[in-house]
C-alpha cells in the first residue's frame, strides 16, 4: 500500500486484527494510513517503554494502530490495529 513518501506494509497479526475489523473501520484505516501515516508517519504517538522504537495512531476509542518506521527503506509497517498498547509486545 503506497500514497506517499511511505510505503505500508502489515505484519501477519495486523493481517489478521484487519480481517477483524468491520468495513466502516477499514475505511477508516485506509484514510489514516494512505493520507497521514504514508505521508508523515513520526505524527503519530512516540512510544516508551517496552515499546520504544514504536508509534501509534488512534483507530477507535479503545483500539490503536500500533506502527514501526524504516527510514532508509521509506517503509512503516503496521504490528496491530486492534490494540491497546500493553497487547503488542
């Protein structure tokens, strides 16, 4: 998935929290991603802690698009979008 200077990509746990997702938020995934994260993924959350190195975006009031950023390779990959962030480690 590439909009921006950032090209997406999603580990096989974000695959499978997509898949769980209802189509109202996919959409709404795409947007974020495709249109913010794409184009300026550090606008996102920095995480500390156990997961430092880490970003975050909110996707709904409980649920988090948990992200990491390559900046050589210009590649964010997606680790979880339905979490809260003590689930992903």
């Amino acid at each position: 998935m590439k909009k921006g200077p950032f090209e997406i990509r999603f580990t096989g746990e974000a695959v499978k929290d997509v898949d769980r997702l209802t189509p109202k938020l996919k959409d709404k995934l795409k947007e974020i991603l495709l249109n913010g994260v794409a184009i300026n993924p550090h606008s996102g959350k920095k995480l500390i802690g156990d997961l430092e190195g880490f970003y975050s975006m909110r996707l709904t009031h409980a649920d988090r698009i948990v992200y990491s950023i390559d900046e050589k390779k210009r590649i964010v990959t997606v680790h979880r979008t339905r979490t809260h962030y003590g689930e992903c480690t």
